[in-house]
C-alpha cells in the first residue's frame, strides 16, 4: 500500500495532469494536420512558387496537381507544342527536299533535259541539304522517342538546343545555297523559255503530279530559304516556354544567335555580289556583329586549310597576343622586353568521319590533324594571313613557372611565338587546349612529355 501512494505521489508531481495530456494531443493532432496539408501542396517543380490552394484531402491534391502550378503547367503543355511543331516542321521541310531530288532533278537528269552543268546550276548543293536535314531530323526523332520510352509525355528532356549546336555547320550550307538561288532562278528562266520539252515536263509535273500539290518548281526551290529564316522563329517560341532553370535555356539562347548571325552574314554577302535581293533582316547587336566577323574568319580559315567543312571543328577562337623571341632568352628578361601585336587566332582540328552520310557527335573520332591560324585585323574589308597556318604536329607547346602569363609555341626547326591572352585564365586555357593537340598528333609525344630542350637544337631553344 505504502509503494502505491508514493507512485500516486510520484505522477502527481511530474505536473502533468489529464487536462495537459489532452492539450498535448490535440497539438500533436494539429501538427500533423499541418504536415499532411503542407505534404498536399509541396511548392511548383518548376519554378518553386506556391500558389496552389491549400487542400487537406489529399486525394483531391493528388488527382490535380503532379507537382506543377497551373502557369508551369500551361508553359510545359506550350513547349511541348513547340518542339513538336520544330520536328514535323523539319520533317516537312525534309520531305521538300526530296521531292525536289526525286520528282525534278533524277527525271531532268534520267530524260537529258539538261546537262550535268545546267541541273548543279539550278539545283546548287540540294544534295548536302538532302544529307544534313536527314541527320539532324534523325537524331531529333530520336530524342523525342526516347522521352516518350521514359515516359516523360512533356518532353522536358528534349534538349533541342544542344542538338542544333551540335549541327550548326549546316548553316554554312545554307549560305551557299542561298547566295546562288539568285542565279538559279535566272538560269531556269532563260532554260524555260529556251527548251520546249523542259517547259512541257515542268507544266505537266504541277498539273497531274499529286505529289507537288500543283505547285511548280520554283516554289520547291524556295524551301531552304524559307526554312533558314524560319529557325530563329521556332527557337524563340521555345524559348519563351523553357523556364531559365532548363539546362537547354542557355543553349537555345546560343543556338538562335548562331542562326540570326549566320542570316545577317548572308544578306552582306549578297549586298557584296550585288544582288537585290535580301533575307529577313535582324537587329543588329554588339554581340551579331562579332559573331559574322567570327564567321568570315572561319571561312578564311577553312578556305586556307582545305578541310571539308562537315570533318572540321573550330575548338577555340579569339583574340590573342602575339610576339615573336629574338632569341630563347625572353623568359630572364621577361615579356616586358617582347612588342606584341593583337591578332585573330582559330584552332582548327580535322577530325575522321564516323560515316559519309552523318554527322559527328560530340567527341566525333580520332583526330587526324590540327592547325592554329593566324589572321590580322580587318584591313580594307578583307582578312589576311599573318602566314601559313602552324601544324600542331610539328610544334611544341610548353609554358614556364616564371612568365605564367604566357606561353610559348615552337615550330620545329624554323620559328617561336610567344602568346598571351589579356585575361591570364583563358591564355591558360589557351595553352591547355594547343598543347593537348600537339601532344596527340606529335611523333615525339612519348619523349619526355615532349620538353623543348631535348627535342630540338635552334636558336629559339631555352637553356
């Protein structure tokens, strides 16, 4: 009896009495009616907001809501939308294409309607555009397939940026398509009006070809055009659905600069051939007008190294500043004693097509060759050559603790350049991406990690 009171006693003491068990409950009860209705409405996926109403049940909440807010909701349902129409709109444009190929060109061809000469004047370089749209609208199809398999139905995976980007030497053919279409049209003209069976074969093929859909072949021959200027339309609608926090933002950013780069380069170079004609024209930036200085710098490069275009990529390009050592004894005096000059720099690697009729991926293949071109300034409208441009096979590249500000490139047996960027990080970047070329193709890349002083004996040589 005596332990029952003093356990009595005991609870009495511990100051909780049924009225404060019965509080601490219905807190507890609260507290997880708060938790379930906070669990009900978690913030937006997309953009983090919260403006969802509160909804206890959560089976209501479940049914409507996969985590989206009705605005990210709309804008994902809008993106969807404009991916899709950027793939059926390519596949369209494809199939104009092959309908110039197929219903124009063989037949021309196969009937003798025109000479070899006459049909590449009219038809310019449709083939590579045949060959270009079927790669890329192979790869599109295949990233939208993939997000369909993994069952994301709104296509956020769908990195359309990217892949443009990674196709941007399509543009080049473009241009030369477009800089002849002026000629092409003048030529079929003169053809028509000259040729009695041509005219009859084009009459006939918009009459009773259903594939044509009575439209005649001057209208096909407009597809190309009409399709380059069109991609900076369908790139911004996807831009302005992608939320800025998609990691495809900045590359669809990227992308429709590239594009409106290329048409403005365009439309100078028909002005410069004194054509009349004219794409749709853009706004003009700071940052258009070097991206079409970029442009013709590339042109000038690829123009010089005679690569194909499809097998070449331009890893780095900028301005740096040269000089050129009397002798290998700058780095004691330091590179205060060099006069540098500013000059346009490109490295170009060539690198081995996968296959013939598709293009490279990211990381393509072996690299067969690799050269750092070296232009000047702008002088009277023209770029030129500060000389032949420097194989990285025959140059080694090499640094040094005292003048971290600089590097060094020397052509085996004949000349030494000393480079340098204004921002110290990117001459290292610089240095990193030359070097890593020169080692890979140099047949002296196992000695040594190819140091200076044990490959060569010139008078560019460091002690």
């Amino acid at each position: 009896a005596t332990r029952t009171k003093s356990a009595e006693v005991e609870r009495a003491d511990s100051g909780i009495s049924q009225m404060s068990a019965r509080k601490w409950r219905n807190r507890a009860s609260e507290t997880l009616s708060s938790l379930q209705a906070w669990e009900a409405h978690q913030p937006c996926t997309d953009c983090g907001e919260r403006d969802l109403p509160v909804e206890t049940d959560v089976q209501n909440c479940n049914q409507r809501r996969a985590d989206l807010c009705d605005k990210c909701r709309k804008r994902r349902t809008e993106r969807k939308e404009s991916v899709l129409e950027f793939v059926n709109t390519e596949a369209s444009y494809g199939e104009d294409l092959r309908i110039i190929k197929e219903e124009f060109y063989l037949p021309m061809q196969a009937a003798g309607l025109l000479t070899q000469e006459q049909l590449l004047g009219i038809f310019s370089n449709i083939q590579e555009l045949i060959d270009l749209n079927e790669s890329f609208l192979e790869i599109l199809q295949e990233e939208i397939d993939q997000a369909f398999d993994q069952g994301d139905d709104d296509l956020m995976t769908v990195c359309i940026g990217e892949i443009f980007l990674e196709f941007v030497n399509m543009l080049p053919a473009f241009q030369t398509y477009c800089l002849q279409q002026s000629s092409s049209v003048n030529m079929l003209n003169a053809l028509e009006k000259e040729k009695e069976l041509l005219r009859i074969f084009l009459n006939v093929s918009q009459n009773d070809n259903t594939a044509l859909r009575r439209m005649n072949l001057r209208s096909f021959l407009m597809a190309p055009l009409q399709r380059v200027t069109k991609y900076p339309l369908l790139l911004s609608r996807i831009i302005k659905a992608t939320t800025e926090y998609h990691p495809d933002h900045g590359s669809l950013r990227e992308a429709k600069s590239r594009i409106e780069s290329h048409l403005e380069h365009i439309n100078m170079k028909t002005k410069q051939e004194g054509n009349t004609w004219t794409l749709r024209s853009f706004r003009q930036d700071s940052k258009k007008k070097r991206e079409v200085i970029n442009i013709e710098m590339r042109e000038t490069a690829l123009k010089t190294v005679g690569w194909l275009r499809e097998e070449t990529r331009f890893v780095m390009e900028g301005s740096l500043q040269l000089a050129q050592p009397p002798d290998g004894q700058w780095v004691k005096k330091g590179s205060k004693t060099l006069k540098f000059q500013n000059m346009q720099v490109l490295l170009l690697v060539n690198m081995k097509r996968v296959s013939e009729s598709s293009l490279e991926s990211a990381e393509p293949g072996p690299v067969k060759d690799a050269v750092l071109v070296l232009i000047r300034d702008k002088n009277n409208g023209k770029f030129h050559l500060l000389r032949e441009p420097l194989r990285l096979s025959n140059c080694i590249v090499s640094t040094d603790p005292d003048c971290d500000d600089t590097f060094e490139l020397i052509e085996i047996r004949k000349e030494a350049f000393v480079f340098r960027d204004s921002d110290r990080a990117r001459t290292h970047h610089w240095f990193r991406q030359i070097r890593r070329y020169s080692r890979e193709l140099g047949s002296w890349k196992k000695r040594r990690n190819a140091l200076p002083n044990i490959m060569i004996s010139t008078p560019h040589t460091r002690p």
